[in-house]
C-alpha cells in the first residue's frame, strides 16, 4: 500500500485545503509558503497507473469539496488539493480492465468540507467508475482471490461515514484499521508497529501497518527546504524496509503495509514476497 496515494501531484496555484488551520491558511496566501507546504504534502512520487505498475494494490486517499466552487466536484486533498477523484478512479479502472485478476483496496478516510450531498455525488462517481467491479460487504473471511475472481469483483472500497450503511458496496471503516504512530523516531515506529499487531484483531476485518514516520511543526520549521523526503524518508527507510522483511503474514502477522514514496526501496517487491512464507506454510501443512 501507499500512503496519500494522490499526493505525487499537488496544486501550490490553489488556495490551501480546508483540512488545514486557520494561521496555515492565512501565511499561504504568500506563494513561497505554498511552495514549502508542497515539499511537505508529497508523499508518492509515482502516479496511480505507475504505482499500479509497480505492484501496490492498496490505496489511502483523503477527499475534499473545494470550498466556494460551484457543483459538487471532488479532489484529492493533503494541504493542498490534487487532482480530481474522477479523473484517478478512471486511471485505476483503465489499468483493471488490462487486468482482469488484479485486485485493489480504495481506503477512503478523511473527508474535507462535504456534505451529505457530496458524498452521495462522490459515491455515485465510485459506481459508475467501476460498476460490477465493486465487491459487496461480505464476511472478510471469505473475501478470497478465488472468490473475487469468481465473482469477477476487482474493487473493495473502504468509506469512513455513516453513509456507508446505505450502499451495498461500501465497506466500513472499521473493517480496515490503521493504527498511526505519529512520531518522527523511526525506533517508536518500529515498537509502535509491533505493538499494534500484537493488538489486531484474530478475525473479521484486515489490517494496515502504517510504517511512516511523520514530521512534527518544528520538524518542519527546521528543515523547511529540504521537505519530508529528504529529511524523514531517505534516512529511514532501510531500517523499515528491514522490519518489513521480517515480518510473517497470515492471522496476527502483518496483512497491508504502507509506505512514503514506494519506489525509494524494493518496498513493493519486499511486501509480496512475504505471501511465499504462507506458501510455504501450506505445503509444509499438506
């Protein structure tokens, strides 16, 4: 999985997102404190279509309206605004449809300036990108490759509203947790990660490993130039890529990890890997 899947792209022209503070928005006015906040906001280099590519299947997207603009239009949002949700849903359908057995997790999660209306808008944009694609709730237990297969589903979306009750299609947020460690310390992420999945539950939902580390206000102040990539996620990425390495999948293992800037590492290929040792399991048990 990725972490803010959208944001290789941000817009530094349009006003700051509403998922900012008041003082935020105000100093953002001047261009140069945009073009700080896109060092910052960037967490993925690599376009939908290209992370696809590179072999993740889970995505973590934040939504917003844009306050102020006419209709009911709505962006990828982390600080600034990306581009808009339609126009990635579209990206992600046009690599299913190449792709038949491929199968993707949307984890919609933190929702900006929107209204019931805005959701139903965005919602029905969901279904029309992919249709039949979409799995209904079912037990997650059961949620197989070979049952998705079957079913010719490719798609499980994740929307933390209430509204998630009216439509089928739309799973709960809370069948998808993401314990966030919210520290700048790569070895309080690693014990946090640890810790919280010797907490997951055995059965019934899956299960996020957020292994990022995220800047504090003076994190930033200091090294305001240099951005999150190159003070946060250079740095540490080979000791979290080592901790993913020796982690086991399967109940109370690991089942998603998500990372900064995917491509930096073999992180992708690392991740995958993991399956063989429930190959491996399997044949050891046959």
């Amino acid at each position: 999985g990725s972490h803010d899947s959208f944001s290789y792209w941000v817009d530094e022209k349009s006003p700051v997102g509403p998922d900012q503070a008041t003082a935020i928005k105000r100093l953002a006015r001047i261009s140069l404190v945009r073009k700080i906040m896109k060092k910052w906001s960037v967490t993925q280099n690599l376009t939908f279509k290209e992370q696809l590519e590179g072999g993740i299947r889970y995505f973590d997207l934040r939504v917003s309206s844009k306050p102020g603009e006419i209709g009911q239009e709505i962006y990828f949002i982390h600080g600034l605004f990306g581009i808009k949700v339609w126009d990635g849903l579209k990206e992600m359908n046009s690599f299913l449809e190449q792709h038949p057995k491929e199968v993707i997790f949307l984890d919609f999660n933190h929702f900006y300036a929107m209204d019931d209306s805005h959701h139903h808008f965005l919602i029905n944009r969901i279904r029309s990108a992919f249709e039949s694609k979409l799995c209904c709730v079912e037990c997650v237990e059961y949620v197989t490759l070979l049952y998705m297969w079957e079913k010719k589903h490719q798609v499980l979306v994740f929307y933390h509203h209430p509204l998630y009750q009216v439509y089928p299609f739309l799973w709960p947020g809370n069948k998808m947790p993401a314990p966030w460690a919210n520290t700048t310390n790569v070895h309080k992420l690693l014990q946090f990660l640890e810790t919280t999945l010797g907490e997951r539950s055995r059965y019934g939902t899956f299960h996020v490993s957020q292994a990022i580390l995220t800047p504090r206000v003076k994190t930033i102040a200091r090294h305001l130039i240099r951005g999150l990539k190159n003070t946060l996620v250079h740095r540490n990425l080979p000791m979290i890529l080592n901790w993913v390495k020796a982690q086991k999948p399967g109940v109370m293992g690991v089942n998603i990890i998500t990372s900064d800037f995917v491509e930096l590492v073999d992180f992708a290929a690392t991740v995958i890997a993991l399956n063989n040792l429930l190959l491996e399991a399997d044949e050891s048990a046959t």
